[in-house]
C-alpha cells in the first residue's frame, strides 16, 4: 500500500538555498507537520565537501566559476552542475525501516530502474557507493545522505547531459583516483533533458519507497 507524499520540481537553484530548504523540511517531517517530501532540481557549479574528504581532493583550476560548499552529508568530495539531476528525499526512516544501509541501497535502485527508462543499463559495483556502467566501470551518479532522528537529507546526483571534466580536473571525485565518469546523454548518443529524466525518478522512488507522489509548489508550513 502506499503512502503519500509530496515532491517538489524546483528547477536551478543554489546550493545555499537548497540546504536551507532541506533542513526547513526535515524539521517538519520530523514533527509530523509534512509527509515524506522529495525535491528534485539542479545546482549552478558547485563542489561540496563531504564529511569524509581528505586534504588533496580539491585541484580546482585558479579562476574556475565554482562554489566550494562544506556540508553535513556523509561520503567524500562531489561536483554539482547543471545538466544533473540533484534528488533530495526528506524521508522519516521510522517509515521504511529505520536502516541506513538498506536506505542507501534503495536509493541505488530507485537510480537504477530511473535510467533504465531511458534504456541505460546500470548497476552496483562491490565496496563502491553509487552507481556505475561496467566494461569498463564508469559511473553515471553519486549518493551521500545524512541522518539526523531518522529523518534524511543530501540524496544523489545523477549525470544526465554535462560536462564530466570538473569531476577529474577540478576534484578527486568520491575519494577515487582514476575513476571515469559518464552521463546518460553520453551513453545513449544524443542530448538528454533533466526534464526528461524527472519523471522516471519520481516513478522510480514511489515503485521503491512505497509512495504516491503529489506535485508541491510551497509548503504551507514554509509560507
């Protein structure tokens, strides 16, 4: 049976403001005011910092148009821009099991079944995070969360149509050295929209999650 939920389309929007926004969401979910709330959107460039990064991730060419943002989420450091499709699930775990590990993994398969719409065939490789196209591994999206009551926020990056330069040249993306990076526009051969991909991740996280998904242009308990 599932459960309803709100998602909300946001567009581009800074990644200050989409923190702010998650955590305004997260109390409410916590408080019971919201359900489940999902925000799906796009960053201008950004490198955010996860808890986990090192000294020597960051190469950032001088004068390069990027935001360098330290954040609370777990995992190392990633790039955001547009061309992604950033999804931030405000989930109360008390509802799908209270286990991180098993989260994190639905997340993965809410991301696999997402690209397999558009016919790209992705899969889990063994001790890595994310997800990845094999022979030879690549990956397609990153996942870093962060819990705080059982309520989550961050969620995953996937790579639709952009430039995956900054995730080598600018960073050691997720902590790897020598890791290719790919996007669906590139594995299939043509453009690809955000657009085009938001429908299927909706999908793929209600088939996941158990939910039923509505549309929110504002939450009331932020007006």
């Amino acid at each position: 049976m599932s459960r309803g939920a709100y998602v909300m389309n946001l567009g581009r929007v800074p990644y200050g403001e989409a923190w702010e926004l998650q955590r305004s969401l997260a109390a409410a979910v916590s408080q019971g005011a919201i359900p489940d709330t999902v925000l799906l959107l796009e960053h201008p460039p950004v490198i955010t910092l996860g808890r986990r990064t090192e000294d020597g991730e960051l190469h950032v060419p001088e004068g390069a148009e990027v935001e360098i943002v330290e954040t609370d989420r777990g995992g190392k450091s990633t790039y955001h821009g547009p061309g992604q499709l950033v999804c931030y699930p405000i989930f109360d775990l008390t509802r799908h099991g209270q286990d991180v590990k098993k989260y994190c993994r639905d997340l993965e398969q809410a991301l696999i079944r997402t690209i397999a719409a558009v016919g790209v065939e992705a899969t889990r490789l063994e001790g890595l995070t994310g997800i990845w196209l094999e022979r030879p591994p690549r990956k397609i999206a990153s996942i870093g969360v962060h819990i705080s009551k059982w309520v989550t926020t961050h969620g995953y990056a996937l790579n639709v149509d952009l430039d995956p330069a900054p995730f080598t040249d600018w960073i050691t993306a997720c902590g790897l050295e020598d890791t290719a990076f790919t996007t669906v526009a590139r594995e299939l051969g043509r453009p690809v929209t955000v657009d085009e991909l938001r429908p299927h991740a909706a999908v793929a996280l209600e088939e996941v999650f158990g939910l039923c998904l509505t549309e929110l242009i504002q939450p009331a308990v932020l007006v």
